[in-house]
C-alpha cells in the first residue's frame, strides 16, 4: 500500500493546483442544533455533554436517564442519544423543557426507538406537549376546566402496539363519566369502536391508521397543537391536533375544545416513559429533539460536510442527487471561486490507471470516490442538493440487508496482480462492511464468490477476489485508515477496494444499518 500512496502524491504535485499535503479533516458534524432553522425555539441532540439543557426538579438521575453514544437514528460516528429506563414497578423517567413564554400554535418533533426487548403489553404513556403550570403535568382523572392545562401524549397503545395522542383537554367525551374523578384522556385517532361507545364524533376517528410498532428502530415522531380561540362551548371549538411518522401525518384532528382563556398556552415539553405496573426492563432512546412554531419534518441528513482550506478529501456522494448530478449541481453553490482554480474534483479510471478530473459538467453517481480540493482561504461547507434521495438499492438473493443492497461494480485486474478501485460508501447512514456481499462471473475454487450467496469480504479474499481491507485517507498525521471486516463507514466516505486476480466482473453490494 505504501508504494501506491507514493504514487498518489506524486500526482498531486503535478497536478498544476498549488497545495499543501493534506492535513487535519474537520470532523463530519452530528448535531443538527448547530443551524437552528427559522421558528425553532428549542433543540438538543443530547451532544451537550450532560442533561443540563432541561428543567427537571430530579436532575436527570443516571439511575434512570443516561447520556449513551450510539449512531441514532441516522448511525453517525461520535453521535449521543439519551436512554429512558424505568426502575420496576410503578413509576416514570423523563426529560421536562420549560418553554418560556407561551405559545398558542406549537410543533415538537424527536426521534425515539424502543429497545429490543421493550414490552409493548405493559400499559405506558409517553412524550408530548404541555399547556400550563408545570405542576399539572402528568395530571390525571379530572377534565381539565379550560383555564389550567391540557396536555397529548405520543405514546403506543396497549391493545394495537400502535401510536396515537393520549389528550387531556376541556372537551374530553370519549371516557368521563364523571369529570372530576372517572375521566381519561381522549385517543386520536379514536380506533376502540365504530361510534357506538368511545368514537362518537367521526371526525376524529382514524383515517390514516398508524403502522404497528417494532422494537430496534428509530420512528420520527412530530406533532403539533393548535389551542383554537378561547370558547365556552364545545360547538365553537376550533382547535387542532395531529401528529406524524416518520413524515406520514395520522391526523388531523380538528374541533377541539381546549381552553377557555387566552392566558391557558403551551408552555412545556416532555418526553416521558411512565410505566403504571410491571413492564421491562428495557425503555426507549431518544435523539434530534425540536420545538418549533413552525413545521419541522424529519431531521435533514446526511448531515453537511466541511472541507477544510487547502487539504485534500477523500469523499463519496451519500445519496442520489437525481437530476442535478454534475459537478456544478452538486458542489459549485457551496464553494466560492472558479472551478480549476479555487476548487477542484478527480475520480479515478481504473482501467487506465488515470485521474479524471471530471469538469463542471461531469457527472457524479453514488459508489463513485472522489478527491476534493478547495482554496477559499477558509473552511467551506459542501451538502447535496435538494433533489437528492435516498441511494438506490437492489435486494437480489445475494444481498442480506432487509434495508437492500447497492451494487457497486469492479475493475479487475489485466492480468494475476492487484487492481485498485477508487470507491465511495454510498449511504447517509452508517453501514458495516460484514454486511456487505462481493459477486463475481468467475468461479472460484475457494468459497464460490458466483453462486447466489456470494462471498462475505473475508471469504473474497480467500478466494482472490477482493481484498477484504479498504483504505480511506483520514489526514496527514494518520495516513490512510485500514477499515477492516466488520468495521463502519459513513456518510462522504471514499475508499479504495483492490480486486485481486479472480476478479473476474465483480460487484460489491454495499448496505448500511
């Protein structure tokens, strides 16, 4: 390998760009907090450090809520999330956010998954937005009069395992008896009848019927309340509620009747596990939490890039860009200067055992690696553009992600010596490469690489199809990093693949968590 990094700069010095050897790689950002959007008022990716952010009265005891690195909902390196555990029996854990002020009209959005192992049996409630006193939170039996609170929670209900607003409000019907001692919050969607009993009011039963949960998954939860115009009566309501999954809306649900004065606002977060008996062990993790006065949709990643002045990147694109795949599209709206002389892209032909410098029209594919150069004077943020989606996938019986597999092909070798392969991770998420599968038309005598179960990296090697290390340039004072079977690569990771004299066509299946 290090005949070959020889060569590489080699190259670089005569490449006619003025440069330096690349140095230090700024780190890939993780928190979204760092570009507070317009109407945000509230924002943690538990990258803090601590819990110290949130208002509760218990201090956030290790015992129940714990600070955990863990790639989250998008697998991102250095990522932190924060774990829900409640001890047996009765009892809760939980994060409270005062607001300030008070809001008539609010979003809140936040990533949870519940653990393998969690029990969706054990009666629960769960996270959502508050109006009031704090010392009403979590208040129950009693109908609220419209002057001192209302609250929904986003928690999974017992009989369907599926999601819906647990809601406290003025105009609750669907089970009071008796307002001040026999009355429980209102379900939306109302899914316990057909309007015989609980769901009288059509309007606010299920269009949309929510999916079944599963535990070991990330769901993005948002929902917003609207507390409509103070009112005496339930037939002047005009409040509103709905939530999302994962960008699909389950409402809305509208009529509400949730207060009787202006001066009754949200005012409270709070994301809660609360368990009324015996229940698992295991609880939720929780991560990209927003409040907003506007709607928020599902966090935006892969997250942005910065390239830092005058140093080399080995990069790849973590999505498909769709239309606007060139060079232009893609990187020309975040870099200053001209092309070839500010900035500068190559990809590598490996059949001619050139560079490429593709120029502005050139286009770019995921699974494609890429040197970047840019002299700004400064550090520069790159993203893809707004057309980008997710990168294809195929699911042939070779690929063993549920998630698909995006095939990436290989150069072979001329002839029985060493080819190398300039390649790029293609996901926005992070992806191990034991999941990965290599397919080749030769076959081999070692671990048949051409049958329909392909070969795992290792078993590649063994039969001289693919070495099973690839190698992504870090920075000067690392070199370049050996990603070793099992190991992870993330998002804007470029890599080098060597195929190996059985090569043959090949293609590596490439998947991600």
């Amino acid at each position: 390998m290090s005949c070959f990094i020889r060569r590489y700069f080699l190259f670089l010095c005569l490449a006619g760009i003025i440069l330096t050897m690349p140095a230090t790689i700024t780190a890939r950002p993780v928190d979204e907090c760092q570009n507070m959007q317009p109407g945000w008022i509230f924002c943690s990716g538990f990258e803090e450090g601590n819990f110290d952010i949130w208002d509760d009265y218990d201090g956030n005891p290790p015992e129940t809520n714990r600070l955990l690195e863990d790639g989250g909902p998008f697998g991102l390196e250095g990522n932190h999330v924060a774990q829900l555990r409640v001890p047996p029996g009765r009892g809760g854990a939980d994060f409270v956010k005062v607001l300030g002020g008070g809001y008539d009209r609010l979003y809140a959005r936040w990533y949870v998954k519940w653990e393998d192992g969690y029990d969706f049996d054990a009666p629960s409630h769960g996270s959502g937005l508050h109006a009031g006193s704090r010392d009403y939170l979590g208040h129950s039996d009693y109908r609220p009069d419209g002057t001192d609170w209302f609250s929904s929670w986003i928690e999974p209900q017992t009989s369907t395992h599926r999601l819906v607003a647990y809601t406290y409000y003025r105009g609750m019907y669907m089970e009071c008896s008796d307002p001040n001692g026999s009355c429980w919050g209102d379900f939306f969607p109302c899914m316990l009848d057909e309007g015989t009993r609980y769901c009288t009011k059509e309007q606010h039963r299920e269009t949309v019927t929510p999916p079944a949960l599963e535990t070991g998954r990330w769901y993005c939860i948002e929902m917003m309340i609207d507390a409509g115009d103070p009112v005496w009566t339930d037939a002047e309501a005009n409040g509103i509620l709905t939530f999302w999954i994962d960008g699909v809306e389950i409402g809305p649900w509208t009529d509400l009747w949730f207060r009787t004065t202006s001066d009754l606002q949200l005012t409270i977060l709070w994301l809660n596990l609360f368990h009324h008996g015996e229940h698992s062990v295991e609880g939720i993790m929780l991560d990209n939490v927003v409040v907003s006065t506007q709607r928020i949709g599902p966090a935006e990643f892969p997250p942005d890039l910065t390239l830092p002045d005058n140093q080399w990147r080995q990069i790849s694109l973590p999505g498909d860009p769709g239309e606007e795949n060139t060079v232009a599209a893609i990187f020309a709206d975040d870099i200053p200067g001209t092309y070839g002389t500010s900035w500068i892209v190559y990809t590598y032909d490996a059949q001619t055992h050139q560079y490429r410098n593709p120029g502005l029209d050139g286009t770019i594919s995921p699974g494609t690696g890429l040197w970047i150069l840019q002299q700004s004077g400064g550090p520069v943020t790159i993203d893809m553009p707004d057309t980008t989606s997710d990168t294809p996938v195929i699911s042939p019986e070779t690929c063993p992600s549920a998630n698909g597999c995006h095939a990436i092909t290989v150069i072979p070798p001329a002839t029985n010596g060493v080819q190398w392969n300039m390649l790029g991770y293609p996901f926005r998420t992070t992806g191990h490469t034991d999941d990965f599968r290599v397919e080749t038309s030769l076959v081999t005598a070692v671990h048949d690489c051409s049958d329909t179960d392909g070969c795992t990296l290792v078993e590649a090697r063994e039969a001289q199809v693919l070495h099973d290390v690839f190698w992504h340039y870090a920075d000067e004072a690392t070199g370049y990093q050996a990603i070793q079977p099992g190991e992870a690569m993330s998002p804007w990771d470029g890599f080098w693949a060597a195929a190996l004299g059985n090569a043959g066509t090949t293609t590596i299946l490439t998947s991600h968590d």
